[in-house]
C-alpha cells in the first residue's frame, strides 16, 4: 500500500538551493515539516541525477518522507526513489507506469479540466496542479489558473491533487479550500535563508487551515 502525504511538498531547484546544496536544504526542510522531496533538475544528466538522488536518499532515511523523482525514470529506478513525477510533454504517464512498476508513487503535472478528467487512478495516484501563479522557476509554464482554476480542476480529478506554481506559505489556506491536500513549494524554501523555518511555516499554515 502506497502512503503518502501531500500536505507539504518541497520541489528541489538546483539554482535557488545553491548556497546551501540541495541534500542539506532538504534534510532542513524535512526536519521543518516537509511531508514529501522531489529531485527536480532539468539540466543534470541521469547520472548527476543518480549522484544526488542516493545522497537526498540517504538524508531522508528513517524519516518516512518519500524521495520523488523529476521525469528520469533511468535515476529514479537506480537511486531506488519513493516515485517518479511527469508532465504533459515527458514520457506518458501508462509508459512511465510500465517502466517503474507498481510499487513506485507516481504524479502527472495537468493545468485544464481535460486533462485531469483523462487520468486514470490505476496508473497515477496524484496530481500536480498549476501554476497557480506564475512563477520564476518554470519560465516556460503555462497561464496561471489561481484558486478558481485549481477548484475546477481538482474537482474533476480521479486521484489527490496538490497546487503547484508561485505558491507560499499564505496560499495553504486557499489551496485546501479549493479541493487541494497540499501544496507543491520552490522558491518558498530553496534559497531561504532558514529552509527549517521555512517549511515549519508552511506546516503550520496547512494545519491551521486543517482545523
């Protein structure tokens, strides 16, 4: 049985983690509240995603926190990763499915009610949806929905979603009113200076908005 938890979802950027690296960042982030880790990295070969994806994995030993891995089924199989995260235009979502087995968490990214109608919960076990806002770190997303938009689409979707896209601490409130069980943060805690506290205020927030 796959658990996981959506409420806090740290998606790492090579560039904003700089300072510190991303393994530490994630090791603060976790120790702040982050309930799930995603290795995103759009430049590095599958090797250099392989290199950091076991020292993330080693970090998030014992924690219970599932280490996800950004499009590269070649590194998530070899760093042995929790799940795998696709979007529209990476290897489709059943191929994807076939290659990691049934065992690994599997996401897909959808921005339009279509999209999400089309995902079939055998295959997929949650969404990402967005971008909320625009938002820095994907130069190449598509319109911002905001909340009206995250509502229509998580409402149609088979499967859990979590909003991604320019969201921060403030959004937790709106994001979980809108039908969302948590949501997906960049810049909201890579590059922050206490990526422990950071997250910790995330956590708080989604809890607040919880009860």
């Amino acid at each position: 049985m796959k658990t996981f938890d959506l409420s806090v979802y740290l998606v790492l950027d090579p560039d904003l983690c700089r300072a510190i690296g991303m393994v530490e960042t994630a090791r603060l982030a976790v120790e702040g509240g982050v309930t799930i880790v995603q290795l995103r990295d759009k430049q590095a070969s599958t090797v250099q995603m392989i290199e950091t994806g076991r020292a993330l994995k080693a970090v998030l030993a014992g924690t219970g926190v599932p280490l996800i891995v950004n499009d590269d089924v070649e590194a998530a199989l070899a760093i042995g990763a929790d799940g795998i995260h696709v979007g529209q235009s990476d290897l489709a979502a059943a191929v994807t499915r076939e290659r990691v087995g049934r065992g690994m968490i599997l996401g897909l990214s959808v921005e339009t009610e279509e999209l999400a109608r089309r995902v079939d919960p055998s295959v997929v076990d949650y969404v990402g949806i967005g971008p909320v806002f625009a938002t820095v770190t994907k130069p190449d997303h598509k319109q911002p929905i905001g909340f009206d938009g995250l509502a229509r689409i998580a409402a149609v979707a088979p499967v859990p979603a979590v909003a991604i896209g320019g969201v921060k601490a403030e959004h937790a409130a709106p994001s979980l009113a809108a039908g969302a069980k948590g949501i997906a943060v960049v810049s909201a805690i890579c590059g922050q200076p206490d990526p422990r506290a950071a997250a910790r205020r995330i956590a708080d927030e989604i809890a607040k908005a919880r009860t």
